[in-house]
C-alpha cells in the first residue's frame, strides 16, 4: 500500500505550518491578519495543485482545482444550492414574521468580498481538497467525509457565539460538501456552494459564522419573532445555528446529489494515476 495519502496530509500541514510559523518569528498584529490567512490558503492551493503534478502519472487537473470544461457548470450548481437553501431560509422567517432591514450605511466592499471568496476556496481546498482526498484514498470516501466534516465543525467553534447546534450545523455543511466533493470528483461545486453562502450571509443576512465581516447591505431581523420561533431561524451565530439549516441542509444534499453530474475530466486524470500506479 503506497503512502501517498499520508504525503499529502504532512505537506498541506507544512504548507499551512509555514506562513503560521513565519508569523510568530517575525510578528504580525491583528490588522494582518486575515492577510496571513489568505496567505496560507495560497501556499494550500499551489501545494494541492503541486502534489498531484508530481505524482507518478498523475497530473494538475487530478486534484479538482485546476478548471476543466466542466468546472463552470458545477460551480454554477453549487452557488444555485447555497441559494435556494438561503432563499427558503428567508422565506420562512418573512413567513413567521421576520424582516429585512435595509442599512442606513451599507459596508460592502470589494476589499471584503475578495477575502471572503478567497477564504472560502481556501477552506474548501484545505478540508475538502487535501484532507478529504487523502483520508479518502487511504480509508474510504464514508470515513473521509465524517471525519473531514468533524474537523470542520471543530475549526468554526472558536467563533464568536458558537454553540452545540452551530457546530453540528456546520458539520453536516461539511457532509453535504464533502458527498459534493465525492459526488463529482472535483472541489467546484463546493467552492461554488461556499462562496455564494459566505458571501449571501455577509451581505444579507448580517452575520456568517458568528462574524461580521464587514459586508452587510442589510439584516435580518427576528427581533419580534417569540423566543420558540426564532432558533428556527437563527441565533447569535446566525442563520447557521438555525434549526431550519439543520433540516434544510442533509434534505437538500441528498435531492441534489442524486443527480449531479461528475467531473470527467478530473475522473479520466485519476484514472490514469491509478493505472500508472
């Protein structure tokens, strides 16, 4: 049995260790931050693209990063996902009598939502891309997705206001793109997914993850909502620690997934890699 699986782990650790490591010598105060955060998921996606070139019969397209023809339409599928599941969310809370509030000062910017969308690739390539695949060649896909969806959880809990029901909910988001992932053999549904989330809950919703981010356009308001409606739509972390996300969320995976198409461009790749192997 090759030790490719584990390879791949240590130098995505590595490669996150590094700028981390880098950090702590020379210093870097909060404002640089997330710039050191973007950082790090740049050195993650050249290494992911960089271990499978240097694989034995391998090649960049196999890590389901490099864009294939296919590449647009699962991304296309998997921002619509992350956009019908928000739209049912806000329905449901218009419905029990939430509202949306237009900001008297509005704080989107470009600056912001290139970060926001460079994170979420970098996450998915990092959980989804590294971890997810190598536990996946080693363990099986069932193993994988669980166990990548674990650390996943586990990564989000340190936010501001995290909870029991947002750290499950955040885990059965990293089921739901990790059976994406699998689904389709390439990461671009679930960057597609991330994306438009992150950046829908920002924008609209006010609050992803437990943060503000510094995009918001408007919020929702559940103020006058009772005190046993409104955990169905959200809490101080957001709609994400709503009980309407940990139904919609697996309902969803699995009516979608059933028929997503596959990437086979990135499964001829791997193909070849395994048959030279």
């Amino acid at each position: 049995m090759n030790n490719h699986w584990l390879g791949r782990i240590i130098t995505i650790v590595l490669a996150i260790a590094a700028p981390l490591l880098i950090s702590i010598v020379i210093g870097v105060d909060i404002a640089h931050a997330n710039s050191l955060q973007a950082l790090t998921y740049g050195v993650a996606c050249i290494a992911v693209v960089g271990i499978e070139q240097r694989r034995r019969g391998s090649s960049a397209v196999a890590s389901g990063l490099v864009p294939t023809p296919r590449s647009a339409v699962l991304s296309l599928l998997g921002a619509g996902w992350a956009i019908g599941v928000l739209a049912l969310i806000l329905l449901l809370a218009f419905v029990l009598g939430g509202r949306l509030h237009v900001l008297a000062e509005p704080s989107f910017s470009l600056t912001g939502l290139s970060t926001i969308v460079l994170f979420a690739i970098g996450e998915e390539v990092v959980f989804r891309g590294t971890l997810l695949e190598a536990l996946h060649e080693r363990f099986g896909a069932p193993a994988a997705v669980i166990t990548t969806s674990i650390l996943f959880a586990l990564a989000h809990a340190g936010n501001p206001s995290a909870s029991l029901v947002s750290t499950i909910n955040v885990a059965l988001a990293g089921i739901a793109l990790g059976a994406a992932v699998v689904t389709t053999s390439s990461l671009w549904m679930a960057i597609g997914f991330h994306i438009v989330w992150n950046v829908v809950l920002s924008s609209v919703f006010g609050v992803v993850s437990g943060m503000d981010l510094g995009l918001a356009v408007t919020e929702l308001n559940t103020s006058s909502l009772s005190n046993t409606v409104r955990p169905w739509i959200e809490g101080s972390f957001g709609i994400e620690e709503g009980y309407a996300t940990t139904v919609l969320l697996p309902l969803s995976m699995i009516a979608l997934l059933r028929r997503a198409p596959y990437d086979p461009f990135v499964r001829a790749a791997r193909f070849r890699r395994t048959f030279s192997s």
